[in-house]
C-alpha cells in the first residue's frame, strides 16, 4: 500500500507499476484535496481510523508491504504508519525528499512550530502565506498583521476581511512569484520546508526581492527505513519482493 499526497508519491505510482507489472498496488489518500490524480490504480481515500483502523485495514487486506510517501509534514500518517507497521511486523519503507538547504543570499528565519512562525512576524508585516489550510488560525489571531494567503482547497476558518486570497497549487516560476509579491506588497514569506522542487519558486522569488523567509522546520518523525529518492526506493521494493518470493 502506498501512502500518498505528494507529487512524488504520484511518479512513484506510475514508476512501481512500470517496474513491478505482478505488484497488487493500492493508493490511499487522505482526501484533503478534492481533484485526486489519474493513476489508472486501485485507490482509496479518507483517514484508517488512527493506528487501530490502520492495522485493522492492513490485515483485512493481507497488505504485505507499506510505503510511505506522504508530505514530510504529514507528521501523523508517519507516526501511524510507524506504529501500525511495528505491531503487525510489516516492513515499511518511508520516501522523504530532501529539505531544501539555506542558499547565499537567503534570509532565512528558522522556526520549530506554526505558532513560532507567527510570533516571528513584525508588527505590520504583510506576509505571504503557503502552509496549506489546517494551521492558518495562528496567523488569523494577529490582528497587527495582513497576508496574502494561498491553498489548493478554500480556508476552514474565516480569513481576516482585509487578507487576500488566491486558491491556486504554486507556480513554478520564480518570475512570478515575484510578480505576485511585488504587487501584494509582501515583506515576509512564510512555509514550511517542504523540499521538493514544485514550490520552491517562492524561495528563489523571496532571494531575488530580498524578502525574508519564515522556514518552518520539519516536524520530528519516528526512526524507519527511509529512502530519498525515487530510485532508491524502487531498489528497496524489489529487496522486499525478493524476500517475499
Ligand atoms: P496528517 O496530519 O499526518 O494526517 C492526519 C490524518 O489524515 C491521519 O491521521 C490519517 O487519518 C489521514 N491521512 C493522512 N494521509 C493519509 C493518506 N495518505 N491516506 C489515508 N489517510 C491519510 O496529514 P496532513 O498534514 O493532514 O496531510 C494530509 C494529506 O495531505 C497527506 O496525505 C499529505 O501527504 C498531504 N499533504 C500534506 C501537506 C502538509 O503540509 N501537511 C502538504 C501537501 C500534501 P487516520 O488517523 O484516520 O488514519
């Protein structure tokens, strides 16, 4: 079974079902977002139910091998999955890409938690927001502060009246991003570091306009196998199968 929700987990479908045609391959999303990619596989959508429905759906399903490829801030599907995977004796292999590193130029203000990327705003910033839509309360609490907000599917809390929105995925081009912030005004980026290549345009737009970036650092995940490429893990798979033959 494979955990998705992140563009990787998408070309890792497609690459094990290229490279594994006998591989019973089963896609799980969490359904945090409505427009769900083509796969042309077996998938499902919606939480297990924590560890308990996980290890319930594992067995039920005689699933023999679980790769997580969920977002690197997808702490509790991670957690889950660990847990789950322990008590059942399954092996579990994690694909975790890179953090994207600090690059000259950068003005990088690092921060643990979402609450900490709040406070780490000045008084009458204006802020660009991109950290998706569960956590956006903290940042709504301060009355001092306006942004601009982007997320794929619309806020669950009611915005600030004079914040902006745009419901869009990211662009991948520095350029304009840099068209955004410029005609929003933006002195502060904020998001999590993510990694990855198809949002880092607005850390190269925050480096060409000089603006500082609130870096939220990855959340702590519990030890696994873990692999960071697409290749590797493909490596990993075919050792299990091996073991399995
Ligand atoms: P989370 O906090 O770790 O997970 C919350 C709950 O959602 C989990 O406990 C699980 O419910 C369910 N869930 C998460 N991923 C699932 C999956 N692939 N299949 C089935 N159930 C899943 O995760 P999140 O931050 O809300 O993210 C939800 C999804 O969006 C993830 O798949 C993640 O890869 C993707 N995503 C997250 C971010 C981000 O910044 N957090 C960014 C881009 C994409 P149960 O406990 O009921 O099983």
């Amino acid at each position: 079974m494979l955990l998705a929700g992140t563009f990787e987990a998408r070309q890792l479908a497609e690459r094990l079902k290229q490279a594994f045609p006998g591989l019973r391959i089963t896609v799980s999303f969490a359904g945090a977002v409505k427009d769900l990619p083509a796969l042309d596989l077996p998938t499902r959508v919606g939480g297990f139910g924590g560890v308990e429905g996980l290890c319930a759906y594992l067995r039920a399903e005689q699933v023999t091998l679980v790769i997580d490829a969920t977002h690197p801030f997808a702490a509790q599907m991670s957690r889950n999955a660990t847990k789950a995977c322990q008590q059942l004796a399954q092996p579990l292999i994690r694909l975790d890409r890179p953090p994207w590193p600090v690059q000259d130029g950068d003005q990088w203000i690092e921060v643990e938690t979402m609450a900490a990327a709040a406070s780490a705003l000045p008084a009458g910033a204006k802020a660009f927001l991109g950290i998706g839509r569960k956590e956006i309360g903290q940042f709504t609490q301060r009355t001092d502060l306006s942004a601009l907000v982007r997320m794929i599917e619309p806020p669950s809390v009611p915005l600030p009246a004079r914040w902006d929105l745009v419901l869009a995925r990211p662009p991948r081009s520095a350029q304009d991003e840099c068209a955004l912030f410029r005609h929003h005004g933006i002195t502060h980026v904020v998001t999590k570091n993510s990694g990855g290549t198809r949002a880092y345009a607005k850390i190269d737009a925050a480096r060409m306009l000089n603006v500082p970036v609130i870096m939220i650092n990855r959340p702590q995940l519990p030890e696994t196998r873990t692999v960071s490429s697409l290749q590797d893990m493909l490596a990993q798979v075919e050792k299990e199968l091996a073991r399995n033959a």
